[in-house]
C-alpha cells in the first residue's frame, strides 16, 4: 500500500501536511523516510519547551509501520528481535533492536502487542526485505501500514490534560508503555503511553483519513494548554536529553554499511540489556554469544560536557591527546542544564573514572576556537521527571 | 536390537548411511568413537544402491558408473576386504553416432576422428590431468576460508598456491581462463569433430541445471575427470552392481565399530539451548549425542531437520537460495537380449555410451528445462552392466540404465503425469540409434527427479545434493557459514556430497568432515582445559 503510494510521487506529504503546512512558519522543511516533514515550525527553542513545559506536537507519519499478524507472529518476532518478545504482553510497547547474523544492529524499535496476537513494529528504516527473509518457517503475515495510518506524538507535561480535554476518558490511567483505544469521530484512535521525549507523553495512532480531524480536535483541545507542533529539530534536542539514540545518527542501520566494521552490535550501542540469550534461538545469537565472550570493540557512553558548547562530531582524546572515541550526537540541554554528548569509545575506554577531552571547534565570526572540554561518564539518566512514570498521571 | 541399541551411549550420531556418512563414520570409529548412523532406506549405501525393478532385473537404482571413488579412502577403508569387487574397470566412452559413426574414447586416445583431433583430445587430456592434480590436492583437505583463517587453512592456501605454480605460467594462465568460462567454447577451442566434442560437453553438464553454454561447466568437467588423476582412465562397473559398493561401505563402517541402523528416518535434530542434542526419528524415538553429523542434503538438513526458525535469517535465506534442482531422470530398462546399436561393435556394448550428437543438440535439450520443460530429444548416458556382469539379469537377457537429461525437477505441472511421456521420449531416442530395441523391452522404469528425490532423500533430486558451480563450491560449499563442515548450530555438521568437495562417488567429504569433526573438538578440549 505505501510502496504503491510513492509510486505517484517520490516524496510524500503526510495526512496531516494541510495543517502542518500552514503553520510551519519556517517553510524549512527535510525529507524523512520518503515523506516531506519539518526541521522546525517556528523557532527550535520555542518548540523544544513546548515539551518540556506544556505539550509539543511531533508528526510521526514518516516513521516506518508493519502490522504483523499470523499464528506464528509472536513465534517469528521472537526469532527476529534480541529481546524476548514474549514478555510484551496484549496492550504493551516494548523496545527492541533488531540484527543480523553477524550481531550488527539493522535498527532500533518499538514493539506494539496491539492485541492477542497482533503486532505492530514501528521502525525508522524500511526493512520488509529482512522481514520476509524472516519470516521463511513461519506461518505469519507482514504488511507495511505506513501509509495507511497517520501518528502524531503528544509530548509533555500537559499532555495528559489535553487528550482528556480531547474527551479520552480515563487516559490518565494508562501506564508508560501502554496502549488504550478510544473512539473518535466514529473511528478507533489507539494511544500509546510512549515517546521520544523522556518525558510525560503519547502517541496517536488513527486510520489516515481521519488525520485532519485529530488534528483539529487535539489543537483545539490543547489552546489553553499552550499546544505548538514541534519539527525535528527540537525533538532532537529532547531526545539527546532523554538519553535515547538514533538510527543514522548514533549507528548505521548494519544493512547501510559499506565499508567492513562500521556496523555496532546491541553491547556497542549500550543496548545490552535487551539482549536475551535463554530465550532460544534469533538472528545474531552466536555473533552476539561469540562477542560476549571475546569482547566488544566499542563501548557507547553519554558524557557529561564541560563548558556549554556542544560536542558535535567532536574526537574525544586520552589526557595524551590520542583518539579513543567519537561523539556521535550531542547537545546543550536547556532543562537538565548540562552539554551532553552521546559517544562511541574505543574499549576499554569510556569507564567511570577515564579522564578524557572532548575537541571541540566553533566559530564566533570567523573566529574558529578549539576547546579541550574534559568529559565524564554519566551513570544515571540526564533528564528523568517523576510525572514520565507516574500513573495515573499528572494532569496540571 | 532396539534396545540394546538405545542402552548404548552414542556420541556421535550420522544421519544417512550414503556412502560420505559411512565414510565419516569409519573414520570416527576408527578414531574411538561411538558411532551411531540412522537411515531412513532398507539399506545401507544411499545413492549407491542395486535394486531388482523387474523379476529377475537388477539395476544400480541411482549412480550407476564409479568414475570418481578416492583411492586413499578405498584403501584407508579396506573397501576390498569387505567384498567389493570389480565387474569391469576403465570402461571406454562411446559416442553414439545415430548413423554408426561411432567415437571411442579410451583414456587420453580417440578412434574415429582425424589425426589432429586424436593430437588435440591427448593433450587436452593431460592438461586437464595437469589441472585435476591442483583440484586433488585441494580437495582432500577441508577448504580454508579467506576471513578468520586458521594455520591449516593458510597451508591450504598455500599448498594450493604451489600446486597453481608449479603448473608453469601457460596452463596456469589457462587455468583461470578456463575456469570461469563454458565448456561449449573450450571444446571448440581444440576440437572440429561435433560428436567428440558433444562427448566433451555432456561431462560438463551431466546432473547439472546447465546446458554446454552455461558458465561453470568447465568446472563441473574437471570435478567429474579428478578419477583421471586418481589411477584409472574411465570409469567402472561392480559385480552387483552399486549396491556392493554400499554394502562394502557399510562393513568397513562396522568393521571400525560403528552401528548402522536401516529403516530408521531421521525426521529432526533435537535442540537444546540452540546446540543440537540429538535426532528424532518419524517413530518418535530420539536418541542422543553430543555430536550430529548429517549426511543428508544442505538444503533438507536446515530446512526440515532443523527448520528455519532455529537459523539467523541471513543463513535461512542462503539455505533457501541455494540451488539444488535436479535435471536428471534414470531410465531402466530389462531387455530380451543385448540392444543393437548400429554400427556399434557388441564388443564395445558394455562400455560407456553416450547419446549427445552435437553441442547444440545438448544445449537445445537443456533449453526446455530452463522453461520448466522435459526435452523432447534428451540426451544420455547408458550403461549396459549385464553385460560384465551376469548377476544382474537372467542368462541372455540384459539390463539398461541411462540418465536422461533433462528433465527438470520443477516441472510445469508436475511430472504425476507427464513420467511416462517423457519415458516414450526417451525410449523413441534409444530406438533412433538401437532399430529394435523397443521390442527387446520386457519392462521399463523412469525416475524422476522427484521420484529420486523420494528415493534416495535428495532435495531436488540434485545427485550432487547441490549444483556443483562456483558459487556454491571450494570455499563457499554449500554457503558461507555450513563450510568447513560445521554449521551454525553448535553440535551439528555436514559431511555430504553438499559439502566440499561435493558430489559423485568421492568419499572425500565423509573423510574431510570426519578429520573436521575431530580436530575442532580437540581444539575445543584443550580450550576448555
């Protein structure tokens, strides 16, 4: 269905391109995943705050959907992803990564457990492909839904009581990595407790059709709450902040790669906690066993940043000056108030106590300066607000 | 029997008793192992089999000429000690001319042609003799890979470097020439005679989904002429056809100590905490051990005995794309006396023939297999065993046994009905160059594909359990992660014709496999230790 949707077109609006087009005061728009989305509505900081300090509103449209469904779903889910899928029961989200036989990861994820049986895998790269592969043995059925269903994520403190001024009864209730279905303007509207933002938030998930309506009713409903869209680019500082990583960004989805050895595993990533070896067999499992044993090659880190210049794309150096890492994302984070930098560290580097530097150069007008910003591994998380987890949550 | 075959504790257990899971049985025997091998048939021996398909008929039911058994392993084996026993030896080739024309191919000699192609054929010969010492070398080690290489698997590398350049600059030039290119365009590079030059080529694509054009041929024929090197200038007959030769397997197997058990299909490799455990058979029985080597097809040991959801997906979809269509039928004929050929010395009736009059005859025949049809003109290779050996058909009478090609294994419609069709085409094509023959026919049998698929348990009914072509052989048989005869799952290996070296009546992979299966495990001991 979407890939006979960009047969029309190569790049794609979203279902809600009538309203996010009028208000994108920027007209600074990028292409992500075949769809025209915005870096920016308005102004970054404005959005940003927006969802830390009332509700920021992201179109999701974009981001990769696959509706799995079959006797075998859960079986052949289990097979594909590191973690044990059958641990997301009916009516949860869980998040997994996903790799190849080498271990390498193909992408990052979320798992819908939309009801007994049937799956939703939300994905940032396309990957059908692998999927069908997958899916030789199994008795199970895959189809790309991205077209087909129009999301928006609802980030921020407010945003419990805007989607119960929406008229979502009891969404309050609904626990972080939960799902909830409402009727709205006669059709099913499935919302999600999850996010990208580390904070109080949710996603909407609604046939395509019904995309303007939601739209309407969820602005009109959040005005008081100070309601704005949000672009990418604030989203970015948001989820730098949460600690979260990104496809493209932090990795290279393993089936990009071109040259040997830049692909990272799940334990490279920081992402060894999902992985799970007693569940039985899934893709990866003897790379992954085989790389617990002798040893990962990198180790990813979130460091804490002197100074308030970010570390874009910055080396980190040992005290003698030799590379032992990159920084793969970073950002000044306006609410924790702290430069963190997201980094890929040769091992052993990147332990607790390493004293390491970021090299980082900005330019004041033409003026190009080079800092030597001594970093610190940070061990608990940067920006983690009670009212993320509270249940039932805080609505202002 | 039974039970006293399930008290006993196996550590190794062979699923197949096909001649290369004899082969890496004895071995491991001899090694002190406990050996255990499951079939599925009646007997032992797989492909190597004699059968009576009419009273009083007995025909070698899947490989019916020994071109290529490894010496070392005969020996090694004893195979001679356990009653195995020549009918005939370097049998000639034949090629049928339809009109009594008939080539004869003895070794590096050729009667019938002209003085410049028997020079030609000569030296053709003794270059690919020259060639074959470069495959032999290569394919009595387990192959190296290019990645992660071991010490053994640099010797390899280096061994076979040696042997490339002592072949001097010319033949090594021509070697890599030759190598990737088809057998249609070296044949007549050195030859003029059509029929000598068909004869050439059918060596190129018997068993194989390729026609004389088709790349990777010229491989195939070195892989099918390494008995050339092997001390014997044509291929041979057993008394008792190939059965004896499996039964000889099989007692050298038990001579060694291991336990062979028919009629026992292995339908599952048990699994425990993704390492394979053991085997169940369609009984429901299982039995254990530490160590499962399957000497069943690639493509049939991780789809059905392991499945794909127990493999990473990217080697699930290597296994699904690894080819192993057959293209081959076996007709069987029990005839009222000796056919007559025409033109065709009796004399030379025993011998090796070949039914392919020209190269474009055969690459029009493979034609029809590319659109999932039979050829309505196949060419064959027959073999009339009778007449060396009397133990196969009544006195004066006589058995015939031709591969027929090609007849693919995908059929447009199945062959449910079309078996007997095809089997007229052929016996009209027998008829064109033996006037007569069909009246001698007291009875006849066509496998297919499929039913050689059933017969002998090969995916495809592919006899070298795999299309023997580049990319699915030396260092990537079957597919990259199942070489070395190891697999992705701990515990289990390959020891078939999938693996390296592949197909034919070698043995060299039963005995590579073994020597793999012995040394990982020591190394993995002194790990542990």
């Amino acid at each position: 269905m979407s890939l006979r949707a960009h047969d029309e077109r190569m790049v794609m609006p979203t279902p809600f391109a009538p309203r996010v087009q009028a208000m994108c005061q920027t007209n600074d728009w990028y292409i992500w995943a075949g769809y025209t989305t915005p870096n920016t509505f308005e102004e970054v900081g404005l959005e940003y705050f927006a969802m830390r300090n009332s509700t920021g509103v992201f179109d999701l449209c974009p981001m990769t959907k696959y509706r799995i469904t079959g006797p075998d779903g859960e079986a052949f889910l289990n097979r594909v992803m590191v973690r044990d899928v059958r641990k997301i029961k009916p009516g949860r989200v869980g998040y997994t990564v996903w790799c190849t036989d080498d271990g390498m990861v193909h992408d990052d994820g979320t798992i819908f457990h939309l009801s007994q049986g049937e799956y939703r895998l939300c994905a940032q790269e396309r990957c059908m492909d692998w999927l069908q592969w997958s899916a030789l043995g199994f008795d199970v059925e895959i189809v790309d839904e991205t077209a087909d269903i129009a999301a928006l994520a609802v980030q921020g403190p407010t945003s419990c009581a805007t989607l119960r001024r929406m008229g979502l009864e009891g969404i309050e209730q609904l626990k972080p990595f939960g799902i909830a279905s409402f009727p709205f303007n006669g059709a099913e509207l499935t919302v999600s407790r999850t996010g990208y933002t580390g904070d109080l938030g949710y996603e909407l998930w609604i046939d395509a059709e019904q995309a303007l309506p939601l739209w309407d009713a969820l602005f009109e409903a959040g005005r008081e709450l100070l309601i704005r869209p949000v672009g990418s680019e604030a989203l970015g500082i948001a989820r730098i902040e949460a600690g979260f990583i990104m496809a493209g960004e932090d990795f290279v989805p393993a089936e990009q790669v071109v040259r040997h050895g830049r692909a990272r595993s799940p334990f490279e990533l920081g992402l060894g906690w999902l992985v799970d070896f007693d569940k039985g067999p899934f893709t990866g499992r003897n790379a992954l066993l085989r790389e617990q044993r002798d040893g990962s090659r990198y180790r990813f880190v979130v460091l804490d940043v002197e100074g308030n210049k970010p570390a874009e794309h910055s080396f980190i150096l040992d005290k003698h000056g030799r590379t032992i890492g990159h920084v793969t994302s970073a950002a000044w984070c306006p609410t924790a108030k702290t430069n963190i930098a997201l980094a890929s560290m040769n091992m052993p580097w990147g332990r607790e106590d390493d004293e390491m530097y970021a090299e980082i150069y900005y330019n004041r007008e033409l003026h190009w300066t080079r800092l030597l910003s001594r970093c610190r591994v940070r061990t608990g998380p940067v920006f983690d607000p009670p009212r993320r987890r509270a249940t039932p949550a805080p609505q202002v | 029997m039974t039970d006293s075959l399930n008290d006993k504790r196996y550590d190794t257990i062979i699923v197949g008793a096909g001649h290369n899971g004899l082969v890496c049985a004895s071995y491991l025997a001899r090694a002190g192992r406990r050996v255990l091998v499951l079939e599925a048939a009646g007997q032992p021996g797989g492909a190597a089999a004699t059968r009576e398909f009419h009273p009083g008929f007995k025909v070698s039911s899947g490989a019916h000429l020994l071109t290529q058994l490894n010496p070392t392993v005969a020996k090694e084996l004893g195979l001679t000690g356990h009653g195995l026993e020549y009918a005939a030896r370097d049998l000639k080739t034949v090629a049928l001319d339809a009109n009594g024309q008939h080539l004869v191919i003895d070794g590096a000699a050729v009667a019938g042609v002209s003085a410049d192609d028997a020079a030609a054929y000569a030296s053709f010969y003794a270059q690919n003799q020259r060639f074959g010492k470069v495959l032999d070398g290569f394919f009595s080690r387990r192959q190296p890979t290019l990645v992660d290489r071991s010490w053994d698997d640099a010797f390899s590398l280096l061994k076979l470097g040696w042997s490339m350049k002592r072949l001097g600059k010319a033949d090594m030039q021509d070697l890599m020439r030759v190598g990737l290119i088809n057998i249609y365009d070296v044949a007549n590079e050195h030859f003029d005679n059509d029929l000598l030059k068909a004869a050439v080529a059918m060596d190129g694509v018997l068993g194989s989904h390729m026609g004389p054009r088709s790349p990777n041929t010229v491989y195939a024929y070195l892989h099918r002429h390494i008995g050339d090197c092997w001390g014997s200038s044509g291929p041979a007959l057993l008394r008792g056809g190939m059965g004896a030769l499996g039964s000889a397997f099989a007692e050298a197997a038990r001579g060694f100590g291991a336990d062979i058990r028919c009629n026992s299909r292995v339908v599952l490799v048990d699994m425990q905490d993704c390492r394979a455990t053991g085997v169940t058979l369609d009984s429901g029985e299982s039995f254990q051990a530490d160590t499962v080597i399957s000497n069943v097809d690639p493509k049939t040991t991780f789809e059905k005995l392991v499945g794909y959801p127990s493999l990473d997906a990217g080697f699930a979809r290597r296994v699904h794309n690894f080819r192993s269509r057959g293209v081959s039928a076996k007709l069987h004929l029990a005839l009222d006396g000796l056919p007559g050929f025409r033109g065709l010395d009796a004399a030379l009736a025993g011998e090796r023939l070949l039914l392919a009059p020209d190269m474009d005859h055969i690459e029009r025949a493979f034609n029809h297999a590319k659109y999932g049809e039979y050829s309505q003109a196949p060419v064959m290779e027959i073999s009339i065993p009778s007449v060396h050996d009397g133990s196969l058909a009544p006195a004066g009478k006589h058995v015939l046994s031709a591969i027929v090609q090609f007849a693919p294994y995908a059929l447009r419609g199945g062959w449910d009905s079309a078996g007997d069709a095809f089997k007229q085409v052929a016996l009209e094509q027998l008829e064109a160059y033996a006037p007569g023959l069909g009246g001698q026919v007291l009875a006849a049998e066509l496998s297919t594909p499929i039913d050689l698929e059933q017969e002998f348990g090969m995916a495809g009914g592919h006899w070298h359990h795999g299309e023997i072509a580049l990319d699915q052989a030396l260092l990537m048989r079957p597919m990259p992660g199942a070489h070395q005869y190891s697999t992705p799952i701990p515990g289990l290996y390959l020891c078939g014709a999938g693996s390296h070296p592949g197909g034919g009546i070698m043995g060299l992979a039963g005995r590579n496999a073994a020597q793999a299966v012995i040394k990982q495990q020591k190394s993995s001991q002194e790990h542990a230790a």
